[in-house]
C-alpha cells in the first residue's frame, strides 16, 4: 500500500505538535542560548572522556562544515578543547572542558525537570499510554538491526489484560471478528488467571526490547492431553521465529507435565499460526464449519503426541 498525502499531513500535525509540546521552538532549548542540536553534540560529548569528531559527525549526521563552525564556537566559550588524535595524527578528537560538563548538568536537570512536570500533569493510566506509545514509536523507526533478544518470561500483572486486548484488537483488525472473540479470550483468560495447576499449566509471554510481542498457554484438556491455547504474535515481530519459540516452550513444557499428547483448536484462515504448528509437528485430526465472532468459520482440530 503506498503513502497517502492524509499519512504524510498527519505525521507533519505531530510533528508540529510535539516540537510545540517539548519547547524545541523557542530561541534556546530549556530556557538557555543552546539550539537543540547544540545541545544534542554537548550530550554526546558527554558521554565520554573524548571523541573522534569524525565519529560525532557521522553519529549525528551533521554536515562537517556546520559541525566545525559549532565546535569552533562551543571553543572560544570555553566549552570544549580540541586536539590530535594519539593514535592517528590525521583525526582531530574533541572533550568537554569542565565548563562544557557544568553546561551539559544544566541542560540536562532543566530538560529532566520540563519532563518531570509534563508527565505529572497525566494521570497514571494516561502516562503508562503515553510512554508506551513513545516505545513503540521508536520500536517501529528503528532499523531491523537494532533490535535486541527476545525473551519468553512467565506472565506479570497487566498481562493478562494486555492478552486479552491484542487480541481482541489484532483479529478484529486482520480478520474482522467482533467482540464475542474478545470475550472468549477474556473467559479462557480470567479461568487461567483464578485457577490453574502451576504444575501442569503455564503460560509465557514473549517480550523483545521490553515490550510484550508475543503469548501462549499450555492448559490441561484432560489427565492425558495438553491444550495448546492463544498463541499471539505482534506484526511487528513476526517472521523472526518467536512463534515457533513459544510453541517449543509449550511442547517442553506439556511433556515435562507427563502429559502424552498435546492439541490445539484453530480455524482455517489462521494460515500463518497453522504453519508454525505444522512445523512443531502438529498434525489436522479434525474439522468442522461454525459461525462464530460474527463469520462463517472451519474450526480445525490438531494434535500431536509427545
């Protein structure tokens, strides 16, 4: 799907917005003579006894006529010193002085302050949603590579009810199922949540970069069979194998329990689900049309033994 010109006015409305929000407008950032991107290269020289000026202008992405013109400045104030590199004498390296570090204190309390009051003008429920927003913001502009490892932790308060919204939100969204899916999900979940056998039930939730991208349940159908239940995979962290994880886990799990086989119940337009349990083993025991979350569906049932 390309681009539309209503995509591209609505991320220029928040840019505006937040530029506005975050008082990068003004003649100086957080009340002082220094432009964001002043500030910014005061950070970043902060950070370390000294660096290649080289490195700060590719981190950044500065023009080298602009980067000079600001350390020659940020040098005749006192702020840093520059020198010759010791290892090679063709790069120049840059440090703060201590005046440019009692700068960099500055800027950093007063922008720490300006943010501190900004969230506590939120109530809490409302600040969780805001910086949750702004993670995934980032998750999304961030490039492929930078993404850290996922991890499968057993669930924490709140999970529940973040299982319970993705999918209520995500099949609506896919597949346009309506809420009597999410009510399923809320009962097979609030079932879980009250009452389980830790022994021979669990649950996990997959969480890359802090963030929970990913679910399943390993429940017990009868004294013999495991059930596997609502495995979710975010789209922003499909294709990475997190699904096949979660299903491993389940399987390990489920056999560690004592149970001898295990089964799942799915639908036939779950194609992308249906090749991770046929990866894992999983094989088509039965199949049956229903009309559920307002759609006519083939509910499938797959097993394996363990």
């Amino acid at each position: 799907m390309s681009v539309t010109t209503g995509d591209i006015a609505a991320v220029r409305r928040f840019n505006r917005f937040y530029t506005g929000v975050i008082g990068v407008l003004g003649e100086g950032l957080v009340r002082t003579p220094y432009s964001l991107t002043e500030a910014r290269v005061i950070f970043e020289l902060a950070q370390r006894e000294a660096t290649e000026v080289v490195a700060l202008r590719r981190d950044l992405d500065l023009d080298p006529g602009y980067l000079s013109r600001m350390l020659a400045r940020f040098e005749s104030q006192g702020l840093v010193a520059r020198e010759r590199s010791a290892e090679d004498a063709r790069r120049q390296v840059v440090r703060l002085t201590g005046t440019g570090r009692d700068v960099y204190a500055m800027l950093d309390e007063r922008s720490s302050q300006d943010i501190e009051a900004m969230l506590a003008r939120l109530p809490a429920g409302r600040r969780d949603r805001l910086i949750g927003a702004m993670r995934t913001l980032q998750h999304l502009l961030q490039e492929p590579a930078g993404r850290g490892e996922c991890v499968l932790r057993p669930p924490r308060p709140g999970d529940f009810g973040w299982v319970v919204q993705r999918n209520g939100a995500l099949y609506a969204e896919e597949y346009g199922w309506d809420r009597t899916y999410e009510a399923l999900v809320a009962r097979i979940v609030a079932g879980f949540a009250e009452d389980h056998d830790p022994r021979r039930e669990a649950a996990w939730i997959a969480e890359l970069d802090g963030e929970p991208v990913g679910s399943v349940f390993c429940v017990r159908k009868d004294d013999t069979t495991a059930q596997l239940r609502l495995l979710l995979v975010e789209p922003s962290a499909r294709g990475t194998g997190i699904g096949s994880r979660l299903v491993d886990e389940c399987l390990r799990f489920a056999k560690g329990a004592g149970y001898a086989e295990i089964m799942l119940w799915t639908n036939d337009c779950l194609a992308d689900a249906r090749r991770v349990y046929q990866r894992a083993g999983f094989e088509l025991r039965d199949e049956e049309p229903h009309h559920s979350f307002g759609h006519d569906l083939v509910g499938q049932y797959w097993g394996r033994p363990l």
